[in-house]
C-alpha cells in the first residue's frame, strides 16, 4: 500500500510550480530566438491551415507549443509565443 505524507505532497507541488516556471521562461526565450522568417512562414500557413499538411501542421505545432497537459476536466496548452 502506497501512502504519501503531506511533506512529500509539498514538496512535490514546489518542485511543479519549480518546473513550470522554467518551461514558461524556455518558452518566452524560444519564442525571442524565432527568427521573421520563421514568423512569416508559420503566419502563412496559419492563413492557410485548411490546405496544410499532416505533417507541416506537427511542425508548426511543434514550434507553437512547449507542452500539453490534458486532464479528463481540463487541458492546458503552453505557448511559445
């Protein structure tokens, strides 16, 4: 039988919250580092979506997401932008 203590649980949503940040922070600093060309190409095909790929669509989105967390109540999707 597993049991958690509440200092365990603490310790856990510190190093979360601790995780967290620093994807928030790689995100932003991605998204500084994308270059106009970058910007423009993925604007096109933004604007052009319906007509897009499978796998240019997984290559945007790879550029435009840092990580999903999806729940059966919630998800949650961190941009890079």
């Amino acid at each position: 039988m597993l049991r958690c203590y509440p200092s365990a649980n603490v310790k856990i949503e510190e190093l979360d919250a601790k995780r967290q940040a620093l994807s928030s922070e790689i995100a932003d600093m991605t998204a500084k580092t994308m270059s106009a060309t970058q910007m423009e190409r993925i604007s096109a095909d933004l604007d052009n979506w319906e007509h897009v790929s499978f796998e240019d669509r997984r290559r945007i989105l790879d550029g435009l997401v840092t990580t999903i967390r999806a729940t059966s109540e919630n998800v949650q999707i961190d941009w890079t932008i």
